[in-house]
C-alpha cells in the first residue's frame, strides 16, 4: 500500500479522513492523497486522535513524537505532519 505523502519542509504531510466508533481499527482505503482510517474509539476526550497516532506510528515505522495533528483535531479531516525521514 503507497501511502499518500507529501513531503515539505519539515519532513512530510498527511491528509487523513477518520470514520470513529468502527468495529475494527485500520485503513479503510486510500482515495487520491487522502488516507481514510476506520478507529475504534470515540472522539472523546482525545481518544481517537490517540488511536489515530499509534496506527500511523505503526503504519510509517516512525515514532509518535514525531507524528502531530496540525489541523483538524476535532475534525473527521486532518492534516497529519511527520518530522523527519521516514523509514
């Protein structure tokens, strides 16, 4: 799977549309540049942007401290910055 990314200054950028409260975690499918994830959590108190980090930690082989929601934190649409090299 090619992950949509673009890169940029400070590494690269990732669009991210998120449907929470699915029964299963994962990517549900990749739609142009945009990465769509199905979460399990609900997005309370920060919940699913915490699910949504570990799976692209796990996703990019990157650490979380270098994975942040830059826009869109209390928004289905995100935009994802990742700092650095990816691996």
């Amino acid at each position: 799977m090619e992950i949509p990314l673009i890169k940029d200054k400070n590494g690269y950028i990732l669009k991210i549309n998120v449907k929470t409260g699915c029964k299963k975690t994962g990517v549900e499918k990749i739609d142009k540049d945009i990465l769509k994830i199905r979460l399990k959590s609900q997005p309370h108190d920060g919940l699913a942007n915490i699910e949504l980090l570990e799976i692209l930690s796990i996703l990019l082989n990157t650490p979380k401290s270098k994975i942040e929601i830059i826009k869109g934190t209390k928004s289905k649409h995100k935009i994802i910055q990742i700092k650095g090299k990816i691996e």
